[in-house]
C-alpha cells in the first residue's frame, strides 16, 4: 500500500497538525480539501498547521485551497498557519495571497 498523501495528527496543546506529503497535484486536492473543510468547519481547533515540510511542489489548484481556508478558518475562530515551507512554496502562497503572518518556513 502506499504512503498516505495526508496525514493528520493531534499535538499535547490541541493543535492540529496536517501534513501533505511529496507533489501535491491534482490528485489530492479533493482530500486536502475536504480535510481543511472538515477540520475547520466540524473539528475547529484552537489552532492548525498545515505543515509542508515534505511537500516537493504545490499545484495552483492546491495553492488555492490553502490561500482560501484561512478566512473561512478566521470565521470559525480557528489560526491556521502554513509552516515549514520551502522557499518557493512560500513564494507562491505568498503571491496568491496568503498572509506574511500565515507563513512560517524552513529556518535558512
């Protein structure tokens, strides 16, 4: 079987943490979707991660998703942060329009 897209784990504090892993193209962005929906709307942690350490490449459609759950998050009284990020993935959530504030990538 192959190694999940998505993982999804719980830290002592609350915070949840999602981890895509490796090209993050079409093929998952129905499950990072509904995960972030599902988390947000439904879960509505405190705080969440989206933590992209292990992301090769970010597809537009998947930039999109994450440059789109963090009002909705703001409205369910949920922070969302994108950590760990390669440069050029910051540089395109960044562009698409993430908040600065949002970000927190790899340690140079």
């Amino acid at each position: 079987m192959a190694d999940p897209s998505l993982t999804v784990r719980t830290r002592d504090d609350g915070t949840i943490v999602l981890q895509p892993h490796g090209d993050v193209g079409v093929d998952v962005a129905v499950e990072l979707r509904q995960t972030l929906v599902h988390l947000v709307r439904r879960v509505r942690p405190c705080r969440l991660v989206v933590d992209l350490a292990e992301v090769t490449s970010l597809d537009d459609i998947n930039a999109g998703t994450l440059v789109a759950i963090v009002p909705v998050a703001d409205e369910h009284g949920v922070a969302v942060f994108l950590d760990n990020s390669s440069a050029g993935v910051a540089d395109l959530l960044c562009a698409c329009g993430v908040p600065q504030q949002r970000l927190r990538p790899l340690p140079a």
